[in-house]
C-alpha cells in the first residue's frame, strides 16, 4: 500500500517515508525521511508553471505523467518498496489536494499498488 501526506504534520511510524520534492523542506530533520527521491518531483520548469493552481491540476498532472514515463527507474524504485510493506509518500505543500505526491500516488494505482 501507498499514501500520502504532508511533512510537517506527518507521526513518524513503521512505515517507507520517501520525500518526493525537489526541494529540501525547512526545518525537516533528515532523520524523518528514508529516502529522498527528489528527480522523481516535477521539473522546475513545470512546477513553476502550476504553481499550485487547482485550476491547472488536470493540465499538471498531463505533463507530470509524461516526466514520470521518462523516470521509470524511480517509479520502480518505489513501487519494489511497497512489495515490501507500506509507503508514505511525503511532501512539503499546504495544499494536500493539489501537490505532486497525490499526482505521484495517481500514477502509481496505474500499476496495481
């Protein structure tokens, strides 16, 4: 199985945190993530473009799909975790409907998690 959710309000558990941002979160302890797989966020060029419009969210997520079909390594990479137990895909953004990590988890249900 894998979720989302947001750094800053997210309770450390048992499961797979991976920081799925470009950027570094202030005042995130590196302690909090296991993995940063920051390449597998939006390029800068399209997150600046979105910029967090929710009017855009079906447009992003377009673009975004086609970047995630170029990083097929990384996608693999998290869905070979989520053989292994649960996976939290963790982001920054205060919007917690319209980020890259729910775009991500979309992407994902495609092969089955």
């Amino acid at each position: 199985m894998i979720r989302v959710a947001r750094i800053y309000s997210f309770e450390n558990d048992k499961s797979y945190r991976v920081l799925v941002d470009r950027l570094w979160p202030r005042g995130v302890n590196k302690s909090s993530v296991d993995l940063w797989l920051r390449d597998i966020a939006p390029s800068d060029a399209l997150r600046r473009w979105f910029s967090h419009d929710p009017k855009k969210w079906d447009g992003f997520k377009e673009r975004y799909f086609k970047e995630l079909d170029e990083r097929q390594e990384l996608v693999k990479a998290i869905l070979e975790k989520e053989k292994q137990g649960l996976v939290t895909l963790l982001f920054a953004a205060k919007d917690a409907e319209h980020n890259n990590a729910v775009a991500l988890l979309e992407y994902l249900k495609r092969f089955n998690c």
